[in-house]
C-alpha cells in the first residue's frame, strides 16, 4: 500500500538513531560514552513517584478531562502567571502528553499550504518536521554564534511577510543552549504585534538556565499574550521525559482547536501522572534547583574541556544541557566528524546539520552525563584529534 504524499514530507529526530546505532556498538563490546540524547540523567524526583503511586492506589487510573484534569490546569496556570507575570486561568491551559504535542496540535490547527513559518536554525528538527508535513513553507533564520546563538534582527525582519503566519521561538535553546535577550525579545514582540500572526514560544527548557535572570517569555510583552502559544512542559525541569506531559498556555480560541485534536487522537493525558505533575510544580523545588547546579558545573568542566581540543571552539551556553561546538577547525564535515567520533572514539554525539543547514560545522553534545563520563569523552576527541592534525599535515 502507497503511503500519503504527506508522510514524503515529514522528518524524524537524529538523536533516536545516534542512540540505536550506539547501542549496536555497545553490543560487539564498544564502549560508548552517550552525550547524544537530550534528557535529565537524573531520576524523577521522589515526591514526584510518590504522588504518582498515591495516584493510582487512589484509583486515578480512568479518563479524564480532555483538556487536562481542573486542579492541575489550576496549578498551571497559577505557574505560568507568576513565572511569567501574565494574568493566564485554567482556560487558557491544555494538558497533553508531552511539549511535542503543543508544536502538532496548534500547528496542525493552524497551518494552511502557502503559510510561511519562521524558525530557528539551527533548531528543534520536530519545527521543520512539522512546516513541512503541513504543506506550510519553512522559513529558517540563522543563529549566530557571536551573538550567544540568538537572531540577527535584521534578517527577522526582512524575513517577515504578508504570508508569515506563525513565528516559532526557543529559548533556552536546543540545540544551541542559546538565550535570546530581552531587548531582543521586545523587539521581536515589537514586529509580532502590529502584524497577523502568532508566536509559538518553545520554553520547555525555560528552567534550566545558569543567567542571573531567568529566560524572558514574549508572553510577558503587554500585548503578546494574546498572540502567544507557551509551549512548557514537566520532560526536562522534572526530568520526567518517560512520563509523556506537558502542556500549552495560548488563547481560547486554540484551546477549543486543541481539545478537538486531542479528542480525536489521545482523549486525554493519563490520570495518574497529571496528579503527580501537581506535586511536581506546588511541592518544594530543590531537585530541581540541585539539578541545575549539576549542570552548571558539568557546562563549566565540559566546555572548558572542549576549548582546549584543537579545532574546537565552543561558546558557553547560558542553559538548557547542550554545547555546541564549532568544529571547523577540525577541517571536517560535522556528519564526517560525528561518525568519526561515534564509531572511533566511542563518544556519541549529533551532527549539527541534522538540526538544520546552519547547524553545518558544529557538533551538539548532550552534557546530562556524569563528570567522569565527560572528561572521559573529552579526554577520547583529545586522543584522536591528534590523528586528524596528522593528516592535516600531510
Ligand atoms: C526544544 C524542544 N521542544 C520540545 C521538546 C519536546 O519535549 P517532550 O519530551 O516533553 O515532548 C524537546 C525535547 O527534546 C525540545 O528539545
């Protein structure tokens, strides 16, 4: 049987295939240090498990609400309004299983062939993915490394036309570990608000930062909450990537369009982990805050560790759990390198371009590793970098 046109159009996540290819060479006896996959190393809290068992001692184990069970979308919102300084009720919140599920449902509900989408590049592959099952037309902007990986301003602009429907925003970022700046933000705010269109802001990351100020949300802009989709979620603050929830903030009229998405493809969230996911935002925060931490001193080891490897230069990213390193200096392609490093060195990592063209000449590593795993992956690309000076030699 043919499949639609539609799925010639549709993308996958390189992470998942790095992570099956090194768990091959794991099985003929390599060792693999994995930086590949980008989920929390650390378990899901335990006042997290404890509520979800509660949960279903409790009998939490039936459907629920489409939208999401009230007293959850109730501690959401409370959240995302102190958070985000915006006055956001239960109803602007849509409970779904996972952040994916907030870039799908909106886009899907929103998309039309010939609609122009601007987005991140390098950048979640999932947002091209996506512009491109639908038909709309993908619209990349350039991060720039020099600028802490955010938009040259300009070319967002230039990039901005009668047909751009939706502008997607990631902050912090994948797979950059990249902010965008809050003057940058108000700018942007500034060409979103006298135009038709709407922001899809991705803030799944928006707790794991090392700024003294926490990521600025565009939903805080007066004006821009109207305009904005918050995609967040409980994968990556709680590290509950295995659990599948997260959620949207955005105007009622999506929710509505979002509702009908989820009752035709999901019904709802599962019961038991919505009650844990109450505890996991009213409960106290200090996994999290240790969590972070740990990450703030594996970014300082790891980066450190990167900068002294010759032909890496990598900017020290201000959250999330990624570095991305130039490799140009390598002389190398990043696939080339990526494979290299993988099936060679043992240390798994992305290719940048998988996350776009401009992602070409860096390599994405996943620091939700130990120390010792890191260094130990850094001490392997040390190693042989030396063959790849030799052949540059020659
Ligand atoms: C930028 C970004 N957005 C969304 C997601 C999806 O998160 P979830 O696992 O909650 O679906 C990810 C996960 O890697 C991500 O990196």
């Amino acid at each position: 049987m043919k499949l639609a046109e539609r799925m010639e159009r549709i993308g996958v996540e390189s992470a998942f295939d790095v992570l099956v290819r090194a768990r091959g060479l794991e099985a003929t006896g390599q060792s693999v240090v994995h930086l590949e996959i980008g989920e929390p190393d650390f378990p899901t809290p335990p006042n997290i498990v404890e509520a979800a068992k509660r949960a279903l001692d409790e009998g939490w184990t039936h459907y629920g609400p489409t939208q999401g069970l009230p007293e959850l979308r109730e501690a959401i919102a409370s959240y995302i309004s102190r958070t985000r300084q915006i006055a956001v009720g239960p109803e602007h919140v849509c409970v779904v299983p996972g952040g994916k599920p907030i870039l799908f449902f909106p886009m899907l509900a929103l998309l039309e062939p010939g609609d122009e989408v601007i987005y991140p590049d390098p950048g979640f592959p999932i947002y091209q993915s996506m512009i491109r099952f639908l038909g709309a037309k993908p619209v990349p902007i350039p991060l720039i490394e020099q600028r802490g990986f955010s938009f040259d301003l300009n070319v967002l602009e230039d990039s901005l036309s009668p047909k751009t429907k939706m502008l997607i925003l990631n902050s912090p970022q994948n797979p950059t570990g990249g902010l965008i700046p809050e003057e940058d933000i108000r700018a942007i705010a500034k060409m979103a608000l006298d135009r038709d269109l709407i922001v899809l802001s991705d803030e799944i990351y928006s707790r794991i930062y090392y700024t003294a100020e926490p990521p600025f949300s565009i939903a805080t802009v007066p004006g821009m909450k109207e305009k904005t989709i918050i995609l967040d979620g409980f994968s990556k603050t709680y590290a509950m990537t295995g659990w599948r929830i997260g959620y949207g903030v955005m105007p009622e009229y999506l929710v509505d369009a979002v509702n009908k998405l989820m009752v035709n493809s999901n019904s709802c969230t599962a019961s038991f982990t919505q009650r844990a996911a109450i505890s996991a935002l009213v409960d106290p925060q200090t996994h999290v805050e240790n969590m972070v931490q740990e990450f703030r001193r594996r970014r300082d080891a790891f980066c450190k560790a990167l900068n002294q490897i010759p032909g890496f230069r990598c900017t020290i990213p201000g959250g999330a759990f990624y570095a991305f390193a130039n490799v140009r200096g390598t002389g190398m392609g990043s696939k080339e390198l990526a494979d290299l490093l993988l099936e060679e060195a043992g240390v798994a990592c992305l290719n940048g371009a998988a996350f776009g063209e401009y992602g070409e000449g860096y390599i994405r590593f996943s620091y939700a590793n130990s120390i010792q795993n890191l260094m130990e992956a850094a001490r392997r690309i040390q190693e042989i970098s030396e063959r790849w000076h030799v052949c540059a030699a020659l």
